[in-house]
C-alpha cells in the first residue's frame, strides 16, 4: 500500500542521493589531486580588432583529466567554487598567466599582448586577494598593465563599496577591469558608476541571436553606445559568424572573441596565429 511505495520512493531517493554524494566526493578529490599533480592547463582565445590585429587573448582553464581526457570547466567549475578550491587553482591560472606575460615581455613581436585572466566571486572575496595578487606579480616580474581581470557582475551583488575598494587598489598597480557576460546576472546600472572598470564584454547568448531578434539586437547596440559613453571598451565574445561580425562592427564594438577568429587553444598554437608567415 501506499506507505510501502513511499518507502521504496524513499530507498530509490536516498540509493540515487548516496550516488551523487559519492560521485561528487570522487570529483572533489580528484580535483585536489588534479591540483597537486599539474593536471591543468590554460588554452588562449585570441581577441581581435576589427582590422584582425591580435591583442591578446583570455585565459581558459582546462583539465587534463588522466582518463576522461581534456575537461572544460562546466565539468567543474561549479564543485570547485562551492568546495572553495577554486581559490586556489584561480591562483595558479593567475600565475601561470603572469608567467607567460612576462616570457614574452622579451619578445619584440609580443610583449604588447595583454591577457584577461577570469576571477570568480569566491576567489576575489578572500580577504588577502589585492595582497596575493601584488605578490603573483613580484614573484613573476609580469607587467601589470598586461593583465586584465574578468570579474563578473555576481560579484558586485550586495557589496558595491568592498568591491569597489579592492578593485581601486588593484587598478593602483596598473592592473585592468573587465565586466564578463555582461547583462546576464545582477545587472544595475549603479555600480558601472562605481567600480572602476575599463572593459565590458557582450555575452555570446546576445551575439547569437545577432539576425534573428532586433530586440537582442537593440539591446546590444545599448550596451556598445552606454559603454562609448563611460568611455569603456566593449569586446563582443562568442563571434561565430561574419553576419554577427559586420553588425558589431557597424556599431563599432572595440574587440571581438569567438569561433569565427579561434577557439581556445594550447599556448603552441595560439603562438602559431600571431606568427601567420611561419605557416607556410
Ligand atoms: P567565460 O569567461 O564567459 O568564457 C567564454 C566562454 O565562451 C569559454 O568557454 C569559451 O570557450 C566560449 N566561447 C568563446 N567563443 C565562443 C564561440 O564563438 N562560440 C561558443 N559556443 N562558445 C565560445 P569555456 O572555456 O568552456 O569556459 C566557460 C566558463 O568557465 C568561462 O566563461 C568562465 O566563466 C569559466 N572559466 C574558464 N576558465 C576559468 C578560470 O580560469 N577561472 C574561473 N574562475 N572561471 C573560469
Ligand atoms: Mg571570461
Ligand atoms: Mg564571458
Ligand atoms: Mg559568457
């Protein structure tokens, strides 16, 4: 009778509960391993100027997972956020990226390149985060000016002078500011006023109704013309085809980033599109 259904429910419930527990308890591990054991790597997305100039790119976390092969982050972003490693692996994707700044600021050919590093809520929240940022840049020799910040507008949630304050500090070394997925999250318009951002970015779920909805359309158009009037870059990210290139570029988008130019890709091969003559 209905209790036992109910009891079976229950046992089916908590039997696929103990599954996910468990499978999540062997993610969290293998990620501390993973962490331990160099098991991840950064791929580069280049960013472009409408003349098809690369500027620099935006870092991406991959894992090399010893089995599964290459994972992106949906794969574990979230878990590493919500057990808190994402703070330090945000370190070491800063270092790492730092690092590389300051390899190619001997390169003639390259030592204009700027790298936009992303930033979760969590990491940036750590009380020591301006103080451990300042020491990835001694301990690497990176030219701060490089190295732009993604942060996102979860982040601002509720804390607009906290924020506001670590990003002045930051921006007093030389370090840059960008709003990712702009539109997407908390959005007031407040804290644009506030924080001292030098960069937004278009998230990709307007780019790609770019051709199919005037509204979203219009909506970018807004958000290119706010940001030429606080005087912000705005790069358009997730650009996949020249349709949606030739409508930002009439609107006068500063850079684009999407499939159309790159996907993210190892540090060999992004290399390989700033030196296009090599390729024979
Ligand atoms: P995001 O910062 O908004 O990064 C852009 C995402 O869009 C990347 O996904 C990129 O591969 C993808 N993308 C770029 N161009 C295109 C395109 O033309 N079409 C499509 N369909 N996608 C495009 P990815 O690498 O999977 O990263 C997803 C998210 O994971 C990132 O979104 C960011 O929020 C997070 N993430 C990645 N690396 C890091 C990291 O080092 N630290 C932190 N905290 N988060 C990271
Ligand atoms: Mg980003
Ligand atoms: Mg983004
Ligand atoms: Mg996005």
């Amino acid at each position: 009778y209905a209790k036992s259904e109910g009891g079976n429910a229950m046992r089916f419930f908590e039997a696929a509960m103990q599954a996910t527990i468990t499978a999540r308890a062997t993610l969290e591990s293998e990620l501390r391993a993973a962490l331990a054991g160099h098991q991840f790597l950064l791929h580069y997305q280049s960013q472009v100027t409408s003349e098809g100039r690369i500027v620099g790119a935006e870092v991406l976390l991959r894992w090399q997972h010893p089995t599964r092969g290459l994972v992106p982050p949906f794969g574990f972003i979230d878990l590493a956020e919500e057990t808190g490693l994402i703070v330090p692996l945000g370190f070491w994707v800063l270092e790492d990226a730092c690092k590389q700044l300051e390899h190619w600021a001997h390169h003639p050919g390259r030592r204009d390149l700027e790298l936009a590093v992303n930033v979760s809520a969590r990491q940036f929240r750590e009380e020591d985060f301006v103080q451990r940022v300042r020491e990835v840049l001694d301990r690497t020799g990176a030219d701060p000016t490089r190295l732009k910040l993604e942060l996102t507008e979860s982040l601002v949630q509720n804390n607009v002078a906290a924020t506001a304050e670590k990003m002045k500090s930051l921006a007093a070394m030389g370090i840059r500011f960008s709003m990712d997925d702009f539109g997407t999250g908390y959005s007031s318009l407040s804290y644009m006023t506030q924080l001292p951002l030098n960069q937004i970015k278009v998230d990709k779920s307007f780019v790609q109704k770019i051709g199919d909805d005037p509204k979203v359309e219009l909506i970018i158009q807004t958000i290119i013309g706010m940001a030429r009037n606080l005087e912000l870059e705005v790069v358009a990210e997730g650009v996949e085809t020249r349709q949606q290139l030739a409508f930002l570029e009439k609107h006068r988008c500063t850079l684009y980033q999407g499939y159309l130019f790159s996907k993210p890709v190892p540090l060999a091969e992004f290399e390989a599109q700033l030196d296009p003559e090599i390729i024979a």
